[in-house]
C-alpha cells in the first residue's frame, strides 16, 4: 500500500501527505517571504528535514539554522515556525509520531553523519543515519540512502509493517527511478524524479534508477506499535542475497 506525490510547487503552504491516528507527513516550499507555522497535537513529536536550501526553525523564540539535509527533532508540546532567510525555496519535510516521553529539542548535521557503504555490486548504497535507535525520540527514525550509479537500493526486497515511511528523492538529475511496492494483493511501481514523495504503509519496497544515475532519498519511519526499532522482514524469495554491513535487522 502506497501513495504517490509529485513534486511540490505551491509556496508557503504546510501539505499533509498522509495522516492517521498514529503519525502523519507533511512538506511545504518556504522562502524568505512565505513562511510556515508549524502546529501539531499535543501527544506527538515530530522532525523536520530540510532540503534543496537551507532554512531557519524558531522553536520557542529559539533560531536554529539548517543546512540541506540537516534535521531538527521537536519535541511533543512544541510548535515551530519555519522559513529561509534567501528568495531561494526551501524544501522542508515533516515527520510525525506519538509520543509519551518528553524530550529536548535537539539538531543532526548531515556534515557530521556517520556514512557507511551497505550491499554488494548490484545494490550498492551510501546510509546516513541521523535519528536512530539510541536518539531520544519515542517514535521516529530518519536518515538517508544514496545509491550508486545504476544500482538498486532497499534491497533486498524487505517490509516493516509495524512502520509506515514516507521517501522523498534527489539526486537523479532529471532522470528517473522507479519504486516499486509489493503486498500479497498488488504489485505497484510508481516513477519517481527528484523531490518526488512515496508514502509506503506496508509492504516490501525496492527501487532502481535508470542507469548511471543515483537514486537517493530521504526516509522518515514512524513506529505505529511495538518498540521504536530497524527490524525489517526480508522478502522470502531474497532470503539467500547477502545484504553486508546494515543498518537493518531481521
């Protein structure tokens, strides 16, 4: 199950992708002139990722300044207000998730990311994991994956239906990929460019870019129940593809 978004043009609108009762995600283009005010239920936490240009977040009469693909964690109880301080539009991406603990607020700099190269030839990509299992959050996680050239990522094939995700992409520099999401009852395959979003609510979820370009994108993962964790379940037909060093866990 998923829903496909082309890339947003309206400016200075917060959009909600998709919401529920246990999380929801929402983007908007922000610039110097068009801010957003950003507000949310009092039992959720959220984060937000900003792309394509830096951006500014008050938090409390607090600045915090982000780089592209820096990320910000607000804490539940906490709204914010987002914009750039440039006439250039900022591309920002909202996660959100409940939450029962009370935790600061705090930033992840894409610059300090600890990198590492996952899979083997064929399905090669670059993880950045900026909130993960051992930050403060009680039901988020969020990082990046950057593809080599040609080469599948999210393989192979697995699912976390204990976890919905939203994806958004950069990188294929007008070329495209295609993310395909399977489930016992269908099989979809949306064509993606970049800054293009997938919501993915169950199901195994691959991608592949067209050759010699990368797909690369941000991923938010909002726990719906169960323990906050990267466990995933392999697709039984890929079970003998090594997968190498992981941020995952089956």
């Amino acid at each position: 199950m998923s829903m496909y978004f082309p890339s947003l043009k309206r400016i200075g609108v917060l959009e909600t992708l998709f919401e529920n009762d246990k999380g929801a995600y929402r983007w908007a283009l922000v610039n110097s002139n068009n801010h957003v005010n950003y507000f949310k239920g009092l039992n959720r936490e959220a984060v937000i990722a900003c792309m394509k240009e830096p951006c500014i977040v008050f938090i409390d009469d607090k600045k915090y300044s982000l780089d592209v693909k820096d990320v910000i964690y607000i804490p539940k109880g906490k709204n914010a207000l987002i914009y750039n301080e440039s006439d250039k539009y900022s591309l920002i991406v909202i996660g959100e998730g409940i939450a029962s603990q009370e935790h600061g607020v705090y930033v992840k700099r894409f610059k300090e990311a600890e990198g590492f190269t996952s899979g083997y030839e064929g399905y090669r990509r670059n993880i950045f994991n900026m909130i993960g299992e051992n930050d403060p959050s009680d039901s988020l996680l969020v990082g990046y994956t950057e593809g080599w050239p040609g080469e599948w990522t999210s393989y192979p094939p697995h699912k976390h239906d204990d976890k919905m995700e939203v994806y958004v992409y950069y990188g294929l520099e007008n070329r495209f990929g295609l993310q395909i999401v399977e489930t016992k009852d269908s099989f979809v395959a949306h064509k993606v460019k970049d800054y293009d979003a997938v919501v993915i609510l169950k199901g195994y979820h691959p991608n592949v870019p067209t050759p010699k370009t990368s797909i690369c994108y941000l991923w938010i993962l909002t726990q719906l129940f169960g323990k906050r964790a990267m466990k995933v379940e392999v697709h039984p037909e890929y079970k003998d593809v090594p997968m190498g060093k992981t941020h995952l866990k089956k």
